[in-house]
C-alpha cells in the first residue's frame, strides 16, 4: 500500500510538470534596448486556420496582454515613429505524451511490475517578436507553450505567458 501511495504521488508530479506553462526568450546582443521607448504593432503571419488560434479574441488578448507590459515598463505605442515595432504568432498541435515507470523483477524471488501513462492535450504556442524599426532586425523573442485544452482558461494563460515574457525584458547583457 506504501508503494502505491508513492507511486501516485510520483505520477501527480510528472503530470504537473509534463503540463507547465514554459517561456523562453532570446536576444540580439548588439540591439540596443535603453533606445526603445515606443512602439508600434507590425501584422505577422496570417494566424493558422484552426478554432481555437485563429479568432479575434486571441489576437485582442495578445495586443492587450503585451501593451500593458511595454506600458508598465514606460514605453508607449506611436504607430507614426516607432522605434520598435511588436508583432506575434500562435499556433497548436495535438500532443501525446507516454510515460513509462516501474519496478525491474527480483532474480528468483518476484516478478516486476511497472504502467504506461498516456496523456493527449492539445499545446498552443505564443511567438512574440520586436523587431527594430530603423533595421528590421529581430532585436527580441519570447517563445512561450502552454496546454490549451479548455478554451476559457485561455485569457489567463495568455496573460501569464506575457507577463513571464516581459519580465525577462529588457534582456539583462552579462559583461
């Protein structure tokens, strides 16, 4: 019974952790970000054909998540002169996840035992991009996956992902 409740607990923690929102960003090192004090929104790729990606409420909750970021970090929007422009993409894929976990048998003594967890979900990924306006180089990126299996917990998660991105802007250059 002790082995059990171990293994249980074992596999509510690699499900946790098998569906965690993740943010990743990458810089240009030569960018110089203390120039960038406003910002203008660049159209990107036409968003894939698919229900869940392709609205204009995720489009309006991306805007508005990463607004009140560059907002809150003193920068303004002027689509006139821009030092920067922002511009973003979503997608999803279906996903299936396996685990494996058990014991090996005992020589002469005991057979092993072990279970297969199979797991689906759907994962949705946010690219945020800025990109220098005088040019046109790729300047930031914040790379952001998350589950996207219930459509109404999609704002939150969007605003989740954002606010982790932009919290790693500006990038902090190591000497």
């Amino acid at each position: 019974m002790k082995t059990f409740h171990i293994a249980s607990v074992g596999l509510l923690l690699l499900a946790g952790s098998a569906f965690s929102q993740t943010v990743k960003t990458d810089f240009d090192p030569d960018a110089d970000f203390a120039k960038y004090r406003t910002f203008a929104w660049k159209s990107g790729a036409p968003l894939p054909e698919n229900p869940i990606t392709n609205n204009t409420l995720v489009v309006e909750r991306v805007r508005n998540a990463v607004n009140g970021q560059l907002t809150a970090k003193g920068m303004r929007e002027d689509p006139q002169a821009p030092d920067f422009f922002v511009t973003f993409f979503v997608g999803q894929r279906e996903r299936t996840e396996i685990d494996t976990f058990g014991y090996a048998a005992a020589p002469l003594w005991r057979a092993g035992w072990g279970d297969v967890m199979v797991r689906n979900h759907r994962e949705g990924t946010l690219v945020i991009d800025i990109v220098d306006a005088k040019t046109g180089r790729l300047a930031w990126r914040a790379y952001c996956t998350d589950t996207v299996n219930d459509p109404k917990h999609l704002e939150k998660k969007i605003n989740k992902a954002v606010e982790k991105a932009f919290k790693k802007y500006p990038p902090e250059l190591k000497p």
